[in-house]
C-alpha cells in the first residue's frame, strides 16, 4: 500500500461541492505535484487530508493506518507535516523557538521539570535544540537561529516554516505554494532545498504549485485539479500537453 | 510625603486585584481571540469558593481535627480554592465557549455575558441575598513606618499576587504548554498541526486565568472580607480595561494596566472627592487609549483567526 493513500474523498461546504471524488497515491520517496487554477479547490484537500477539516466522505490512509477524521494534532503526530501557503510563522519567536516547538509531543518532562530544572529537562532541551540546529543547518538558516522571524526576509521565513515542518518528523511533506511571491533567486533556493530534502530525508513530498517551471524539474507525477474534480494526471511534460490542462489554464497568467 | 506613601502602598494592594484578574482576560484572548465576559464572576465565585474552604477549615481547626496556624490555613485555602476554580473555568470554556469556536465572536461575547449571569444568579439561588463573611485567619498587624502604616495584610496581598504572576511569566517560559499558548497567540492554526492539542491548552488557559482570579477573589477577601454575589461585575469590568490597556494578550501589559488603574484609581481619591473617583479615573484612560489605541504592548495588526 502506498504512503499516502486518499479513496473517494468528497467534501461539501455547504451546498459547495468543494472537492468531488478525489484519489491519491504517494510512494515513498515520491514528488508529486497538484496544479490548478485559483480556487479548484487544492488548499482544501491538504485540509481535508491534514485533518483541519473533516472530509464529508472518503477515506484517508496515513503508512496502511486510516487517518480520516482524526483531529489535526494526531495526524501530525503521526508522520504529516505541512507547510502554508500564506507564511503561519509565530511572528515574535525566534528560528530556533519555532523549530523546538514542533518537538511539542515528544517533549515530556512536566511542571516540575520545568521549574526545577531536571535532568531529564536538560538532557531533553540538549537534544531538542540539537537536532533543531541540524535541521536549520541543512536548510542553510541556521545563523538566524536566535532572531525572530519577523525581522527576517521572505525566503528566509519559507525556510523557516520547512525547517518547522519537517521538525515534526514527517514521513510526507506537504508544501502549499511554497514559491508563491518568491523572486528568481529565492525560487531557485527553494528547488534546491527541496530536493536536498527529498534526497538526505527520503521522504515523500506533495506540492501544490503555479509556477509550472517549479513541477516540471520537481515532480515526477502531476495532478490537474478543477472545479475540485482531477481532470488530468501523469507525467509533467504530458500534462502541459493535456488538452484539458490548457483549457484550465487559457487565460490564466501560467508561463511565468 | 507620608501620606503619598501611604496611598501608594493601599494603589499596589489594589492594583494587584486589578492585575491578577486581568490576566485571566488577557491570556484567553490571546489564543482564542474571544474576551471571556464571565471571568469577572469567575473572580467572585473564586472568592465564594475561598469562602467555604476557608469556613471548613476553621471549622476543623476549632473543633481540634487539625490544628493548624492561620497563615496555613490562608495558604491551604487559597491552594485549594484555585484548584476548586479552574475546574469551574475548564467547565465554562468546554460548555459555553468550544461549542462556539467557529461561531460569530459576538455570540461567544453573548455566552459570556450570559454565563456572567448564570453565576450571579446561581450564587443567589444557592447562598441566598444576605452577604457572606470571609473567616478570619491571619490577625491584622499594623506597622508604623515612619508615620506611613503599613499592614501584614497589605504586604502579604501585594508579595502573593508578585509571586503568582512570577510564577505565571515563568510558565509561559519555561514548558512546553506556555511555548504553545505563546505560539497560539500568533497563529492558532497552524500550531495543532505541531503536533499539539489545541482543546488541552484552550482549557489549560482557562483554568489558569481562573485560578489567579480565585487568588485575587480570596486575598480581595482577606481586605474587604464582606462578599455578595454581584461583586464581580464591576471588578470584572475594570479588569478587563486593564487587559486592554495592557494590550491584548499581553501577560506583562496586563500586569503594568491591571497596577496602574488601581494607581489612577487611589490618587484620584487623594485630589478629588471619593465620588467622582471613577468618573476622573477612566476619563484619564480613556485619554490614553485615543492616544495608544493598541494598550502599552499590543501590536498595531489585527492578527485573524483562522481554521
């Protein structure tokens, strides 16, 4: 069975069909990759897979166990980590704040050891802002590490919220636009971070994406979403081609 | 000079009640963006429950099943009575609140209001119209310093409500549930998402705030020990100016708000007749907030509620 796996999901706001019969299936250590124009209804599915909304109907498997329903902080807990596309960073902590407290559920020394400060409270925040100061390390931010994230500019904060993500020791990443707004320079880190990522961690990786540029030299295989319905799917270079695709898209501003 | 002294020590005692309750408006809506209008009869309801613990232990105490001295039984009540109170604030925010999470902020400002009510009314219903008693516990010592008069009572209010907020700031600092209630006032999306339970902290917040506003319903108590069930109210709302003043959501702020009302508030008194005490005071705050609309740390954003 694969990593992720998504069966049927229909989701409804309303009397809004917002995703109808949506299937995904992601092997590990795969990229993929789902486009579409605004409002097709791409935000919503990380939702409905990440647990922030309950899917009306569907089936959401996690590593063969079944995640659906389950609220957000267990799906978390249980290998997803996810990234936003409009920046959700804590505006007055710091780098490393940030990345320590996406170790939240395994941090399990309790009042006392707070306060007193333990040895188990010791040995734990060693190891914690250890392993934080890798991660920032490997996302090459780990010089801002005591500043606030506010102070920081905009592809430095991106970095910030992957290195958070991926804190949480996911086995798949989810990353909502992560180049929107990004300059060529930024946009160029960014590929690069990400297959650093894909290769050191192994881990599969799910991008939801308009610059069409970034899916084609990232992912192996594209989903076409529109009107909450996938319309198309396969490789990069077939989909550009996919009739549907470019009926999606005329209009739209898609070549970059 | 003396008698300025004088009034600044009786503004610190008063400021603390101020304080101490104004955090309890703070820290709620700076994860859950909603203003709990119930924590001013939190306050009193603390004060009733610091009432019967303390009129059980006295009891006990008299009829020699523990003997215990008074200022452990202040303790005791004090300990006890918070405990008794954030399950009465974890009850408000599970019944009245996380139903409503998504819903309009002006029904969850509704449910305070009517909470607030249901207190007040189920405290008169339970206990009756006639006011209650605080029991004594620590017998009043007056010190003379150099013409200023200066009470154990007063000291011991004022270093308490220090030694809680200490103690709260350090919370918040130092585990992992005040890292998250930190993160929550900034995003609250994103932070289950982190791995942590949201439900777990929104009612851990609850129980805090209404734990310090049990505290500062017993040592209000121990000054002024007569109760009644509407006692809250104004208090309540004086608080929650503070909360405001302090800037929303900030722990520091509302200390520093919650201390400079009961300043304004006794050096009113020293120029002004008694009677326009508030009239005078909250003029000059409102004179503030036209001037720093976002409190003293309150960040000039709106920061939105998602999810």
């Amino acid at each position: 069975m694969s990593l992720l796996r998504v069966e049927h999901m229909t989701h409804y706001f309303g009397g809004l069909q917002a995703v109808s019969d949506y299937a995904l299936e992601l092997e590990p250590g795969q990229i993929k990759g789902l486009i579409g124009p605004n409002g097709a209804g791409k935000t919503t599915i990380f939702n409905l897979i990440t647990g922030i909304h309950t899917p009306s109907e569907g089936h959401v498997y996690l590593d063969g166990q079944e995640i659906t329903g389950l609220r957000p902080h267990r799906i978390a807990a249980q290998g997803l980590g996810r990234t936003f596309q409009n920046l959700a960073l804590w505006r007055h902590m710091t780098v490393l704040e940030h990345v320590k407290m996406a170790h939240y559920s395994r941090i399990d020394y309790g009042l006392v050891g707070a306060f007193l400060g333990s040895r188990r409270r010791r040995v734990q925040e060693q190891e914690f802002t250890e392993r934080s100061r890798e991660l920032l390390r490997m996302l090459d931010i780990e010089s801002h590490a005591e500043q606030l994230v506010v102070n920081l500019p905009y592809g430095v904060q991106r970095r910030v919220e992957m290195a958070r993500a991926l804190a949480t020791d996911p086995k798949v990443l989810l990353l909502d636009e992560p180049t929107v707004g990004m300059t060529a320079e930024e946009l160029r880190q960014m590929i690069e971070v990400i297959h650093l990522v894909h290769q050191r961690l192994g881990l599969a990786v799910f991008i939801i994406e308009h610059r069409l540029r970034f899916v084609m030299e990232l992912c192996q295989e594209v989903q076409t979403l529109v009107f909450g319905r996938v319309v198309a799917q396969g490789e990069p270079e077939e989909i550009l081609n996919h009739p549907k695709v470019i009926e999606a898209y005329l209009g739209e501003d898609w070549e970059d | 000079m003396t008698y300025f002294l004088q009034n600044l020590v009786n503004a610190l005692q008063w400021g603390s009640f101020y304080a101490l309750i104004a955090l309890g408006y703070s820290m709620v809506y700076s994860i859950l963006m909603l203003f709990n209008f119930a924590h001013g009869d939190i306050f009193m309801v603390g004060a009733y429950i610091g009432f019967g613990v303390a009129s059980a232990l006295v009891a006990f105490n008299s009829l020699g099943l523990v003997v215990l001295p008074g200022w452990l039984l202040l303790v005791l009540t004090i300990l006890v009575s918070m405990l008794l109170t954030s399950f009465v604030g974890m009850l408000v925010e599970r019944i009245g609140y996380r139903p409503l999470r998504d819903a309009p902020r002006a029904s969850a400002a509704i449910t305070g209001l009517m909470i607030g009510i249901i207190l007040e009314t189920g405290n008169l219903a339970l206990l009756g119209a006639q006011r209650v008693r605080l029991p004594t516990m620590i017998q009043s010592v007056t010190y003379d310093l150099g013409g200023v008069f200066i009470t154990n009572k007063k000291i011991m209010i004022v270093l308490v409500s220090l030694g809680l907020m200490l103690t709260l700031h350090q919370f918040v600092r130092r585990t992992k549930w005040g890292m998250a209630m930190r993160a929550m006032a900034y995003d609250y999306a994103v932070v289950p998402l982190m791995g942590v339970p949201l439900n777990k902290i929104a009612a851990m917040t609850f129980a805090i705030g209404s734990a310090l506003a049990a505290a500062a319903g017993i040592l209000y108590g121990v000054a002024y020990p007569v109760l009644d069930p509407y006692m809250g109210i104004v208090f309540g709302w004086k608080a929650f100016v503070a909360a405001i003043l302090g800037g929303r959501g900030s722990i520091m702020g509302a200390c520093l708000a919650g201390f400079l009302l009961g300043f304004i508030e006794i050096f009113v008194t020293m120029v002004f007749p008694s009677t326009l005490r508030d009239l005078i005071a909250y003029g000059i705050i409102m004179l503030i907030l036209v001037f720093r609309p976002h409190g003293f740390f309150g960040e000039a954003y709106s920061a939105r509620l998602r999810l």
